[in-house]
C-alpha cells in the first residue's frame, strides 16, 4: 500500500508469523493486520511483552505506525514502550523509548538515522511494551504497520529534459 507520502508499507503476515507471548483466546498477532480499529492483540504473560516482526532479508524501513486506544483499553494500553531493532534477537538495540499519555490513535515513530536521515535497515524490529496504564498486567495493542522508502525508478533519476527527449516522453 502507498500511501504518497514517498512510503509504502512493507509489513506483511510473513513477517509477523514469529510472536512471542498472547492470549489464546482469539486475540493474536493476526488482529494486528486485520486492518480494524475494533480488533486488538491481547498480550498474555507478565512484563515486557514482545511483538517481533521478522524479515527474511535485511529491510530498508522508514517508520512505524501503531493504533491504541486508551479509552477503550484503560488498564491494558501501554505506557511505555520500547523500541528496538537489529538482525537476531540476542542483538537488538533500542532506538526509541516512548512515553504515552493515554493514547488514543496512531502512534508514528520515525525509524530513520536522526544524523543522516538514512533508513534503518534490518531483519528484526521488537516492540516491547515495558509498562501499561494503571498498573495493568496484559496489553492490548490495535494496528501495527511498517513502511519502507518509496524507490524511484532508475529513469526518474536521469534528467532528460533537451528538447530532444521531451518530444518523445509521451507514450501513445
């Protein structure tokens, strides 16, 4: 999906297949990409809890995006959380440590080089929720979505613009 603002989102099912801890009771890492506000992943388990997003190959990734609701979820909705990245789970490094105040909507975490503005690039990338609202024990958390950097094509990087290439840019 792109959404023109040069992103597009490149988590998929393959990519949450791996999910640490939930609740089996129809709350699982499915809702997280069902597309609806009205679904939720249910952690189960005492804290951290843990939603990591593998990819086969080391990916380009730009930002995160994560729906919660603290009006609907009190005690369940996350206070702070972590997040981290890397290539396995035994070196991930935390990037962002987010402070939420009753949430409500789309959390965007930026997942670019804050000196160079280059995207992160890699296989893992773990949500850790650290601590919840209220004290809660569980967690509950609506959408998640990656993007990835909108590649141009290699012919929209060269500037043909003599007048002899202009007359044939159009296609018929």
């Amino acid at each position: 999906m792109n959404f023109g603002l040069g992103l597009k989102e490149t988590l998929n099912k393959e990519a949450l297949r791996k999910r640490g801890d939930y609740t089996p009771r129809g709350f699982g890492v499915d809702c997280l990409r069902d597309g609806s506000i009205d679904t939720y992943w249910q952690s189960d388990g005492p804290q951290p809890h843990f939603v990591n997003i593998h990819f086969l190959r080391k990916t380009e990734l730009q930002m995160l995006r994560i729906y919660l609701d603290y009006r609907q979820d009190e005690s369940y909705c996350p206070s702070k959380i972590s997040i981290r990245a890397g290539s396995t789970l035994q070196d991930v490094q935390e990037l962002h440590l987010l402070e939420l105040e009753e949430p409500s909507g789309w959390i965007n975490v930026d997942l670019r080089d804050e000196t160079t503005g280059h995207p992160l690039h890699a296989h893992l990338v773990q949500i850790a929720v650290l601590s919840n609202h209220q004290n809660g024990k569980d967690t509950h958390m609506r959408q998640v979505q990656l993007f990835a950097p909108v590649k141009n094509s290699v012919l929209e990087d060269i500037p043909f613009s003599s007048t002899e290439f202009l007359m044939f840019s159009t296609i018929r």
